[in-house]
C-alpha cells in the first residue's frame, strides 16, 4: 500500500526506518533504493524527493538513533558518563545493523554523525594563547582549546565504537560506557 500526502519528516522516517529494518537481513551493498522505498511504502520517485541517495538515508538513521537519546547538552560537560551511554546504548539495541554496517566499511559514517551529536560546530570561538610564553602560538593565532578537547573525545568514542564493532559488541552499554569515561 502507498503512503500519500505525507510531511517531509514522516516520509524521512519511513524511508529510514525502512533501511535499517532491509539491514537487518541484507548487506547495505545490496538494497536498492527501490526495495527502501517499497519498504517504506512510496514511490521511487519520493525517495529522490527527500534524499538523493541510500548513503544519505543511512546518515540521516543513525543521526535520529542517536537524536532519539540526546538529553540535555549541559551533561557534556558536567556528567560526561550521563550524556555518552545513551551513545552505546543506541547502537547495542541497533546491534545487528551496526554490525552490517561496519563489516559492510561504512562505519565512516558515524564519525559524522557523532559531531552532530556532540554539537562540534557549534562550540562557540572561546580560544585561549597559547605557545612560547608571549601568548601566542608559533603562527601568532589563538588556539580554541574546548574544539580540541572536543575533537579528541569524538575521535576517541568513535575508536571505542570501532573496537566494540570488531568485538561484535560482546560488551554491555554500561561496560563500554565506563571504558569510554575512564581514558
């Protein structure tokens, strides 16, 4: 059965829903647009409408698995614990996908989609001095320290994944949560 007259949201949600319940039973390499689009119940055609490829269906997943869990940004920087185990949780009860996914080389992707979790753009241009004592570094520029900080803990969660990934996710939410908070 087709859908019609639905919002643009509600198309995008079929559309991924649709992805990730075909990489449940298939390689990403093998589902065509048209099968996500019969998945979802549109037409090819409102495929092309709302993405312009299944790369992007897939980016667009993953970013609302982990909008889903998104809490209160404040906890980043109080409660670090708080804030990343709905990370790993998400991708634990999506495990079957993730694991499609990363086996599949197309864990790429979350990187991506964890700067847009994290905000990383959006960490405002609070830079300090830094270098040889003169309050500068050596190129004479400030140095946003809080977008480093950041960088390094994307980068580092995104490793962790990698490594939970090549594990076949054998460790709980909470142990890799712990992991990830104690390095």
């Amino acid at each position: 059965m087709r859908r019609k007259d639905l919002d643009h949201s509600l198309i995008q949600s079929y559309l991924t829903e649709a992805l990730l319940q075909l990489m449940g039973t298939k390689n990403f390499s093998d589902i065509s647009v048209g099968e996500i689009a019969e998945r979802a119940g549109v037409h090819r055609a409102t495929f092309y409408r709302h993405f312009s490829s299944k790369d992007e269906v897939l980016r667009c997943a993953l970013a609302r698995m982990l909008r889903e869990t998104e809490g209160d940004r404040e906890l980043l920087q109080t409660d670090f614990t708080s804030f990343i185990r709905p990370v790993f949780q998400a991708f634990f009860d999506n495990k079957n996908q993730m694991l499609r996914l990363y086996k599949a080389g197309l864990s790429g992707q979350i990187l991506d989609v964890l700067k847009e979790y994290f905000h990383f753009d959006e960490i405002p241009d609070m830079a300090i001095n830094c270098g040889d004592g003169d309050g500068a570094s050596d190129t004479g520029e400030t140095i946003n320290m809080e977008k480093y900080r950041m960088a390094y803990r994307t980068g580092g969660i995104y490793s962790c994944l990698l490594l939970w990934f090549s594990h076949d996710m054998r460790e709980t939410p909470e142990e890799m949560t712990e992991i990830a908070v104690s390095l």
